[in-house]
C-alpha cells in the first residue's frame, strides 16, 4: 500500500463539485489562491480554517491531512516512547504510574485511560 498524501483537500474539493473561489468563500477568505495554496503544501491552514474544512466535507482534519496526520502520529509516538523511558529512570513520583499508563497507550495505539474514564 502507498503512503497517503500529505493532504487531501483538492481531492474532496474537486467531488464535491467546488471550485476555489467558492471554498474561499466558505473558509471566510476573499481569494482561491489561499486555497490553492493550502491544497499545494505552499501554506498549512490555521486551526480554525481545519475545522471549516471539516465542515464543509464532512470529513475528519485526519482524513483530510491523512499523510500530515501519520506523520505528526509517528512523531509523537516516538517522543512518547523517549519520555515513557525518561520517566521510568527518573525518581518514581505519585503521578509517575499514571503518565506511564497514557504513554503506553499512546505507543500502542490504544484510547488515552484517561479519555476512557470520561
């Protein structure tokens, strides 16, 4: 299987029938350039310009950013993973347990414990 694109913006742009201008005009932007260049890697959209692509393709900022997403996932796997053996070397602290059981999760690929609880 091949990598995912880092973004896939132009992709549900171009099924939903929409061209730049009119995505432009939804994001609350004046131009389709902004938007040609968010879906060429030229410029990465504020958080709240994500979330109106959410709403607009009723997709997730991960499906959306689906390359963007593995890599960021993978980053911060790796750094839980250092910190979870940081922690573990370190004076053992009341809190210490409970950290240790959300970087576990995080490196498995598991729900936070602590989102769990909720």
């Amino acid at each position: 299987m091949s990598a995912p694109l880092e973004s896939y913006l132009r992709t549900y742009r171009k099924r939903s029938g929409f061209s730049q201008d009119e995505v432009a005009f939804l994001l609350g932007s004046t131009s389709g350039a902004k938007v040609s260049r968010y879906e060429w890697l030229a410029r990465q959209p504020t958080l709240p310009t994500v979330f109106a692509y959410e709403v607009i393709f009723r997709t997730p900022a991960r499906d959306l950013f689906a390359g963007l997403y593995q890599k960021v996932e993978k980053e911060t796997i790796s750094r839980a993973r250092l910190l979870a053996r940081k922690l573990a070397q370190a004076r053992a602290r009341r809190t210490t347990p409970r950290k240790l059981a959300v970087l576990e999760s995080l490196s498995s690929g598991l729900a936070s414990p602590q989102l769990e609880q909720r």
